[in-house]
C-alpha cells in the first residue's frame, strides 16, 4: 500500500534566518547584489530592521530574499521592502510565483501592511503572476565581460581617446574622505542635467539610499570608489562608487563636474572598469537603468554605447494586506488608474 503523502509536493515555508546562516550557501542562488547581507545593513541602519529569510520545501532551501522591514506610523503600519525579488536556486516561472504567494501569507501572519519588491540587478527577467502583486516594469543596461568582450561604439572610442589625450588618470581611491568629493559632484551633475532638461531628481535614487547609508555601505566594504583627474586638478573630476562581489559589478553613483562632461571622464572610468573587470574574470558590469526624466533617451543611448545590453526587469508591490488599513484600498487604487491614465493636453 501506498503512502498518503507519496508523491505530493510539500508546501513551501518562509522562515527567518539570522544573516550569517542565510548568506552561508548564497552563490548556489541567482542573487542580486542588492539582497547582500551587507546591502540591506547599509539601508535598515538604525530607524529599520534587517530580514533575511528562506523559502523552504520540506528540507531544501529553495530561495532566498532580504529586506527592510519599516515602521511608517500608526496610518500606513509596517512595511517590507525588497530591493530585488527572490535569488531562485532554479530559474522557473512557478517557483517565483510561488515564493511571492508565500510572501503574501507571510506579511499577513506578521500583521506587516506592504510589501514592496523592487528589481535592481535582477537576475531573471520574469514578473510574478500572483493575485494581489502589481508589477511594474523598468530596464537595466548590462555589460557583458565573457567571450570576446562588450561591443563599444565609434563614439564612445573617441570620447574615451579625447580624455586620454588631456592626460586623464583613472585610479582606484580609498579613503572616506572620498563620499563628501562624490556628493559635490552628484550635486553638479544635477545642476547640469537639470539646467539641460529642465527636471530635477534625487541623485540618491533607492530607496534608503542616502549619505549616512552610504558611508555604512562603504564601512560594510559592499563597495569600491574610483575617480579620475585631469592633469593640475585640485579634486577629482568624476567620481564613481560601484558595487562588487562574486564577480559582478554594479554601477551605483556617479558624479561629473563640467570638465568631466566636455572631456568625457566618466566614459573613460568606465572602460577602465570594463577591462579591469575582464582581467578579473568577471562575468558582468551593470551600468543601471534609464531614469525616465526627460533626459532618460540619451542616457540610455550613452550606457548602449558602453556596450550596455538592455535588460528587462520586473518589480512588483501590493496593496494593504491587513485590517484596518486595507480599507484604504480602494484609494489606491484610484491612485494607479490616475498614473497609468495619460494626460491630455
């Protein structure tokens, strides 16, 4: 005789781990770097909580995902966000889905409110098909680093001998010191592009993301600077700060004055960085995405240039999972059907 349970698939379990048990088996699983232990320190800091947790079926770890659990006041309560969805063990449609259905009886249990999945160096390029997540989409540009090398355009190669020929000099720079010169030049890169296309934005782009987060991620050694300097400068004239691990990097900042704009600097940075990384065996430069502003076409076309391949990603939120707050439900509601419907002039 049979056994009942022969054959049937176990259900699968969200259980919270602490850190360093979760990041032990990592690299068996299609991680983003932004669901690193050190990441998600960096973000929750001091005002949030750090959460790693694993998706389990019957003894096998299956996936995994971290966040930052917040506390946004007594109106919108606590909510649970994820800067990219779960590291998969297997690239499958069902296994995503049905991690994002266990999430959702996870918040619910924990009374969290919101869950919000964003996408950033997403490694599949699949969206959940699970009732109650509203995905949305965006695009990264990645450059390859295997086989014969990323597929740089004419311009690009001249800008890159244009700053060579002012004696630009690229460098790995360490030092804490360095966080203050990138944020002047976040802030002349914003009057810049700002002047230019006539729209402001946050040039501390996530989430969390922002100067006293910074310096953690630097402390928590996530990530490396590199500047470059014109001949006779008294302070670099580009800076970046890019994250690195296992092999891939992530292009997280950069900061440009007016000479690094004329003479091409942050392009000349970032053909260093490609043949570095090449030398190093990496398989993977993220230059990030597009910005969606009115200057999102040629900063799009630049990271092409890089030899950037356009990768779809998705993200994904919810609504307010638990009583009372999701009786303001139906605001948002309205709130998207006010977003996606287009403005007539």
């Amino acid at each position: 005789m049979k056994n009942a349970t022969e054959g049937k698939i176990s259900p699968l379990r969200v259980v919270a781990v602490r850190p360093e048990i979760w990041e032990r088996n990592l690299n068996a699983f299609a991680f983003s770097l932004f669901l690193t232990p050190e990441w998600v320190r960096a973000m929750a800091g001091t005002q949030a909580s750090s959460v790693f947790l694993d998706f389990v079926q019957g003894e096998t770890v299956v996936a995994k995902v971290s966040g930052v659990l917040q506390q946004n006041g007594w109106l919108k309560g606590r909510s649970l966000l994820f800067y990219a969805s779960p590291a998969l063990g297997e690239t499958r449609q069902d296994l995503l889905d049905d991690c994002c259905a266990a999430l959702l009886a996870y918040a619910r249990s924990k009374g969290i409110q919101r869950l919000v999945m964003a996408s950033y160096d997403q490694q599949h390029g699949m969206a959940p098909r699970v009732k109650g997540w509203f995905v949305n989409k965006r695009c990264e540009f990645v450059v390859p680093l295997n086989g014969e090398g990323p597929d740089f355009s004419t311009n690009f190669r001249r800008n890159v001998k244009k700053a060579l020929k002012k004696e630009a000099h690229f460098m790995l720079a360490e030092g804490e010191d360095l966080q203050g010169g990138l944020e002047v030049l976040l802030g002349a890169t914003l009057e810049k592009r700002s002047s230019k296309y006539g729209e402001a934005y946050n040039p501390f782009y996530l989430p969390l993301l922002n100067s006293k987060s910074l310096e953690r991620l630097y402390k928590e050694g996530a990530g490396r600077y590199y500047k470059v300097e014109l001949p006779g400068a008294p302070t670099p004239n580009c800076i970046l700060f890019n994250l690195e691990r296992e092999g891939r990097a992530f292009n997280l900042l950069v900061g440009s004055d007016s000479a690094a704009y004329r003479f091409g600097l942050a392009g000349l940075a970032d053909y260093q960085l490609i043949e570095s990384y090449r030398l190093q065996r990496y398989s993977a430069y993220n230059l990030g995405g597009a910005t969606g502003d009115a200057g999102s076409a040629g900063l799009e076309r630049s990271k092409e240039a890089r030899g950037g391949q356009r990768r779809w990603v998705y993200g994904a939120t919810t609504n307010f999972l638990c009583f009372p707050q999701n009786l303001l439900n139906p605001l948002l509601w309205l709130l998207r059907r006010l977003r996606a419907k287009p403005i007539k002039a």
